[in-house]
C-alpha cells in the first residue's frame, strides 16, 4: 500500500514533504557569512519555506542513526543541533565536524561552534538550541540527501545478501520475530533510493499528524486530502487511498490503518 502511495504522489514527494514539514519547539539561531548572529521566533523561521527547508534537510532519522554524538542531532556541517548542554564537550564537536569534509571557506564554522554555542544554553535540559549557518538550498539540500541515502535503509547480511538492499524506514529487523526467521517469507526490502522515498512519505504523515490530520487521503491524480476524524466535515475520499497514522510515546509514527476507497 506505500508503494502505492509513493507511485500515486510521484516526482512530487520530495516538494510535498517540504510543504508539509513541521518544524520542532526550539530556539532558531541564525548566522551568517561574517559570524554575526540573530534569533529568530520558531513562527517566523516556519513562516519562511527557505528556512523550513534547512530544518527540513538537517534532520536526523533517529537517535540511533546520528552522525556522532547522540546529543547533536543535526546531519551536516552547516547546523547544530542540540538539548543538552549539561553532557556536551568540545570532543563532542570535534568528531562531529571530522565526519564532514568542509569547503575552505566554512573552515572557521567549528571553532565558532566551540566558542559560541555554550552561550546558548540555560540549564534546562528540555530546550533545543538550533544553529542554522547561511547557505543555498542546494547546499543543505545535497548535504541533507546525503545522510538521508546512506541512512535510508537498514542492511543486515543475515537477511540480505546486497549491501545496497535493507528494509526501509519503519521496519525493523528483529531476529528473535518469527516471521523474519520464517523459510516460507522473504524479508522486504528495497534499495536506497526507494528508501528514502519510504522516508519521505513517512515525514509527510508524520508531520500531518503533528498539525492535527492523523487521516490522509491520496486521490487517484496525487492530490492530498489531510483530515482529522473528529472533525464533522470529515468524510470518505472515494478512488483514494486512505493511511491513518499516529505518534506512539516514543515520538515515532506509526501507521495504524490502510484502506482503498473505492
């Protein structure tokens, strides 16, 4: 049923996944070519589809999938992203950055990092502290895809004999599940480009449900029809196809039902 739906929507995912995306309660901070910064409201920084698309691209695809630390939880070398600042240190950003092979001219970004960043926090664990540096699009965007590829799938050579084929995001290889053991079943799986198409269809339902529209409805032509059952318009889509979706505690999606609509 998502490929389905990834088939439905098309070429149009990744812009689709863009519009939707809701960005996280956090302090946005801006800083641009010369060093100097600014803070911005998180209503401002979602108001501007630019800087949204920055959120968009630095995002982790889970604590266990980070590129470092699991206290910076951000992908690439032009934002930081951070909570807790009780726990980090300055080796903490240093294997950060080494992950990244950074142009001459962003050399200086790290060391801005160490000494600036510590200014943001204010003791409360619960807060995030956001560092956006200025970039184009292009620059996040190939930076974030870039994570995104090599993150996509989860490859594990009991099950697949291609190192490039894993299950996609949402489907987890527990060897202990009958069914993964199962002789009669072969696990599913798809490469990396299909993998990050399943994670952007994931984004998309997952950032409908944080704006109140756990129910999405894919017409037949691509179109998205987002609703909220308690809602009195609400009502059936017919020749869609029909995901309803939630967040469990731990803040990950699930999808709770797939129908057709006929």
């Amino acid at each position: 049923m998502v490929e389905a739906a990834l088939n439905t929507i098309g070429d149009n995912l990744e812009s689709v996944a863009l519009s939707c995306h809701k960005i996280s309660p956090a302090r946005y901070i801006l800083v641009d070519s010369a060093g100097c910064f600014k803070e911005v409201s998180r209503e401002r920084f979602e108001y501007n589809s630019k800087y949204a698309a920055w959120d968009y691209y630095s995002q982790v695809i889970s604590i266990n999938k980070v590129i470092a630390s699991k206290l910076i939880t951000s992908n690439n070398y032009l934002s930081f992203f951070i909570r807790d600042f009780s726990k980090l240190k300055i080796e903490d950003i240093e294997k950060y950055y080494s992950k990244f092979d950074i142009p001459e001219d962003r050399k200086w970004i790290p060391e801005w990092i160490e000494q600036n960043v510590f200014n943001f926090g204010n003791g409360k664990k619960a807060d995030m502290i956001k560092v956006f540096f200025q970039g184009t699009l292009e620059e996040y965007r190939n930076a974030g895809m870039d994570y995104l590829y090599n993150k996509s799938i989860t490859s594990d050579k009991r099950y697949y004999q291609d190192p490039d084929a894993g299950a996609p995001l949402g489907i987890g290889l527990n060897a202990k599940k009958p069914y993964i053991q199962s002789r009669n079943r072969q696990t599913f799986g798809v490469d990396r480009d299909q993998g990050v198409r399943y994670k952007m269809f994931y984004d998309i339902l997952k950032s409908l449900c944080k704006r109140g529209y756990p129910m999405l409805y894919i017409r037949d032509n691509g179109d998205l029809v987002p609703m909220n059952p308690a809602d009195k318009e609400s009502q059936f889509v017919p020749q869609s196809l029909l995901f309803v979706s939630k967040i469990n505690q731990r803040g990950e999606l699930e999808i709770v039902h797939m129908d057709t609509v006929a």
